[in-house]
C-alpha cells in the first residue's frame, strides 16, 4: 500500500499545479476543469477536485463568479487570483528542477 | 413495484426510485461524514451536491424517475468514496495534528478511544452502552445490571447516572461512534458506520408496520367468522 501513498502524494501535489493553471488562462467550472485534466491524460474524479478547489478557494489562490445555466443550478466559474500566478510560478520553477533532478538521477540508473 | 420518494438535491426536485433512494442517502452521509472534519465541509458539501444534481438531470431528463441505474453512472463520474479517501487522507494529514488518525496500516489497533453515549443503543440515554464500548463489551446488559446492583444496594445513587448523563458527550456522527468503541476514523470504517445505521432504521422500520398489519388482521379474523351470524368477541 506504500506505492498507492506515494503516487497519491505525487499526484496530489501536480493537480494543483494543474488546475491553477488552467484556471489562469480562463475561467472554468469543476466539470470543465476535469475534462481539460483528462486532454492531458490526468485523470481524476470530480470529487476529488470540490475539495481541492474549496481549499485553493480560502487560501485565495482562486477565485469565482456565479453564472447561471440552463443545465441546472448555477455553476461557479474559477479563475487564478494574482496571488495564485504568484504561486504557480513557483510551483513551475519547482516542477522544472524537479523534472531535471529525475531525469538526472533515472539517467544514471539505467546507463549502468 | 417500487416506491419513489420525492427529494431536494441542490435545490431541484426529483423523484427518485426507493433503491436509487437508499443508495444515494448512504453515499451522500458517507461524504458528510468524512468532510465533517475539514474546514469548509458545508461549501464542499453545496457543491458535490449541486454537481449530482446536474448529473441526474443530464442522466433523467425532464419528469423521469431516478433509477440506480442513473445513480450509479452519476456517481462513477463523481468518485466513490473509496476514490475520496485515497486523496484526501493525505489532505487530512497534512491540515490537522490528528489525535484520532494514523494510516491505513494500522489494522484493528484501538486508538484514542473515547467516552460517548451511545445513541443506538440505550435504554434511558445510553450511558451504560456508552460504557460498555469503552471497555470493550458487547453486551451493555452487564453495566446495566451492576449498575442497577449498585443503585438499589445504595453505593451509588440515581444522581451519578444523572450526572453522566449531563457531562459525558452523545456519539452524534459516525466519527464519534468509531472513537467510542475505538475504531479507526477512516472512509472504510465511516462508509460501514453509515450503511448499518441505515439499514438499522428501514429494518427497525418495517418490523412495526407489519407489527400493525398482524394485529389489525387478528383483531378482524376474531370479529368477524364467516361461520357465525354475527361478529364475535364483544357481547356475544
């Protein structure tokens, strides 16, 4: 079960990259917000994310207006606050070393 | 033959198929459940409920009846709470010191139990049952007759039993009732919790309406014999 954890982690810290950043080149419902996630082949449920979105909500990394649907209610659309580019930014500037620490490190691995 | 119910999910009405019914009760109070403990639960809750909402409509539209059928695809898309706990353990771990939680590995080990009365299962208000989980009985039948015992004998007076009433907590959420017989707080175990409360209520449920339904159906078959003129029973 060790393995599950560990992707979980991995996973969990990705997806808020992710949704920050998708949310800051438009603003998105939580529907939408999964089907772009599944373009890029990052598949994970809807529940999953109300969470996620609540909690980048509070620490005002997002933000969102109401629009009315025809569909049924009402639907929050999520758009990047300035203190979330902030903070995807870094999180960018994270994943890239990160990205170059693994390559790295696997290279090695599988040239011996 | 099946009964339909008549909600409110996400402020839109629907009439949903009395399987469909149960299904969804248990999946939404097992979410209840584990959100519970998070900060903005409410606002989490508003929204999986809105986005269920739109689901059914999409699944049923216009005055169909909700069927598992259409449960099931709309929770599929949603995430089973399995789905929820895989992620939001780790949510748990890192937001709050947990006193109640550790990780999935720990197998049956009894961790911070807590004193709680036990709401299912009381006689007056739970306070012997609560005891009994604590100690880890089954049977609150012992507690109660020691207890008894000691009142009668006069070791210990009504008013201690008054006094516990009063000071020791009510087991309100499935969360309490796992810290009060111990139990792990996990998605598994709150997802278990629920389903058996539930299950208690339509078993506990339909025993009294047949209850009913026997006796009315004795005291008509005593009056009336369609062997004899007149009913019996009464002044005859």
């Amino acid at each position: 079960m060790k393995l599950e954890n560990t992707k979980a982690q991995m996973r969990k810290g990705i997806l808020e990259l992710c949704v920050l950043s998708i949310t800051s080149k438009e603003e998105m419902y939580p529907s939408d917000i999964i089907k772009k996630l599944k373009e890029s082949k990052l598949i994970v449920v809807e529940g999953t994310l109300y969470p996620l979105l609540n909690r980048l909500k509070n620490s005002e990394l997002l933000t969102y207006n109401w629009k009315e649907s025809n569909a049924g209610p009402p639907r929050k659309y999520y758009s990047t606050t300035e203190a979330g580019l902030n903070f995807l930014k870094s999180l960018l500037d994270t994943w890239n070393e990160l990205n170059h620490a693994v390559n790295e490190s696997t290279q090695t691995i599988t040239t011996k | 033959m099946n009964k339909i119910v008549n909600i409110n999910l996400g402020g839109f009405p629907f009439t949903v198929d009395e399987d469909a019914y149960s299904s969804l009760s248990i999946y939404l109070d097992t979410l209840k459940s584990h959100f519970s403990q998070s900060p903005g639960y409410e606002e989490i809750m508003y929204d999986i409920e809105a986005r269920m909402a739109e689901l059914l409509q999409e699944g049923a539209p216009g005055q169909g009846i909700i069927s598992s059928k259409n449960l099931d695809d709309a929770i599929k898309i949603m995430g089973t709470p399995e789905d929820f706990g895989a992620i939001a353990q780790d949510y748990k771990e890192e937001t709050f010191s947990s006193s109640s939680q550790s990780s999935s590995t720990d197998g049956g080990k009894r961790i911070n139990k807590r004193l709680f009365r036990d709401p299912d299962d009381k006689v007056i208000s739970g306070v012997c049952s609560g005891l009994a989980a604590y100690f880890g009985w089954k049977d609150p039948l012992w507690v109660r007759l020691i207890a008894l015992l000691l009142i009668f004998t006069g070791g210990v007076s009504v008013i201690v039993y008054l006094i516990l009433v009063l000071i020791v907590p009510q087991a309100k959420n499935s969360a309490d009732k796992l810290a009060m017989k111990g139990e792990p707080i996990n998605i598994d175990t709150i997802a278990k919790t629920v389903k058996d409360e539930f299950n208690g209520i339509v078993e506990r449920g339909t025993e009294t309406i047949s209850d009913i339904g026997s006796k009315k159906k004795k005291i008509a078959q005593g009056l009336f014999r369609y062997d004899q003129p007149y009913p019996r029973g009464f002044l005859f």
